[in-house]
C-alpha cells in the first residue's frame, strides 16, 4: 500500500473517532478535514461537553433515583379501619353458646378451682422451709408431678373443645386462672414472697368475679360458686369432685366432642 494510502487510511480513522465522540456528547460538532478548527483527539477526550451544557444554560442534571429500601409503608387509615372491623351480632353467638354449654363449662371451671387450692396448700406446707431440707423437697416433688399434670389438662380441654377460642367468652378467663395455677401461685411460694402471694390471691378473685359476674348475665345465678364448705354435705360432695378432678382420664384424648351448631 503506498504511503499516500495509508494516510488517507489514519484520516480516514481519525474522523471516524472524532465523529463517533460527537454523536456521544463529548465532543461539539467539527468538519473533519484540513480545518485549523479541528481538535486533536487528546482535545477531544479533554473537553468537558457537561460543563459547557451547564454553562450554556440548557443543562438539566439527570433526576436522582431514591436508595432502595426494604420498609414497608405505613398501613392507611383505610386499612386500619379494616382491621378493626368486627361483627356486631359476634358477641351474640358467643352468649349463646355459651348459654347452652353453661353447665359443662362449669366443670372447667370447678377443676381450676381445685387445682388452685391444691397448689395453695401444697405450697403453704413449704412456706419458711429449710432449703433442700423434706418440706422443701416435698415441695420440689409435688411440682414436678402437678404442673405438667394441669398442663395436660389443658391441652385436653382444647381437644375435647377443639373451638373453644372461638365459641366462648369463658375461655380467656379459663386460661387466665390456668396461669396463675402454673406460674403465679408456684412462683409466689418458691420466693416466699407475702406480697406476690397477696397479689396472685387478688389477681384470683378478680378472674373469679368476672366469670360470676357472666355467668349471672346469662342466668345462672350461683351454679358457678363454690357451695358453703362449713357445711358438712357441700364439703364431702366438693372434696369427691376435686378428687376426681385430681384423676388422669383413662379415655383417649384423640375422641373429640362434636362441634356445636
């Protein structure tokens, strides 16, 4: 290839570069050719062409996308208003089932009270004991063997009442009074802590008196007290229902009771 070739070849290739810059914004448009005009390619790559746009007046940077983030909005007050829908005939349902079912859920009931009394008087037993001394021993024995046994109870009551939670207003009241048996009472005896037994006691009687208090509403009266136990009769005939209270079932808890309509 002669040597006048080859030079119009690497003209060829410089117009080439310097017009490829100019179509991608760095550099203005320029005749290529024998102009004095012309910029050297190292003018080219050195020319600012976004300085002299925002120099000129016309430039308009870009809008800046915002960070990605992983929060979710807050909920709407639509929403929320959603959430707190509730049916107003609920409570309705609720009172008459429980209506119905009066005097078998005061079985429930009659069992956590003598699961309370019998924790009581197992742990005034032990109350000042000498530690790991008999008494606090007995007292070590007697919880290991009776807070999963009333634990068992309630996972039978569910079973056997497998939609309690949603038919009864009893049920928060029933395991509110299954807490105190299994941690409050224990955990007042364990610190022989007067005061914490004084307010497990009053947490107990207020559990008791909002469950008599609904029990009146729905008409049952005192069905749902304990009896006079100075009396001779209510006392033998309570001591033979806390027994049996007392007493694993023999019957498998896989047979579950039909749901009411």
């Amino acid at each position: 290839m002669t040597s006048i070739a080859l030079e119009n070849l690497g003209r060829s290739r410089l117009c080439n570069a310097v017009a490829l810059a100019v179509w991608m914004g760095f550099l203005p448009a320029a005749a290529c050719g024998d102009s004095k005009e012309s910029l050297t390619i190292a003018e080219a790559l050195a020319t600012n062409a976004e300085k002299k746009l925002e120099e000129s007046g016309n430039y308009k940077p870009p809008p800046k996308k915002p960070a990605p983030t992983m929060e979710l909005p807050p909920p709407t007050e639509e929403e929320l208003a959603a959430w707190d829908r509730k049916d107003p005939g609920g409570e309705k349902h609720l009172y008459k089932w429980d209506k119905r079912n009066l005097k078998r859920m005061s079985k429930y009931w009659f069992d956590l009270q003598c699961f309370r009394d019998k924790m009581r008087d197992e742990g005034e037993k032990a109350r000042g004991a000498e530690p790991q001394g008999p008494q606090d021993e007995q007292w070590y024995q007697f919880k290991r063997m009776f807070i999963p046994f009333i634990n068992r109870w309630q996972q039978r009551l569910f079973t056997l009442e497998p939609r309690i939670l949603e038919k009864s207003k009893f049920i928060s009241n029933f395991l509110e009074a299954h807490e105190l048996v299994m941690n409050g009472y224990p955990n007042a005896y364990n610190t022989n802590d007067e005061i914490a037994l004084k307010k497990v006691d009053a947490h107990w009687l207020i559990v008791e008196a909002k469950i008599n208090r609904y029990v009146e509403q729905l008409g049952g009266g005192s069905s749902w007290k304990i009896p006079d136990l100075e009396k001779a009769s209510n006392r033998k005939k309570w001591q033979s229902l806390c027994e049996n209270a007392m007493k694993e079932p023999k019957v498998s808890t896989k047979k579950r009771r039909r749901s009411d309509p």
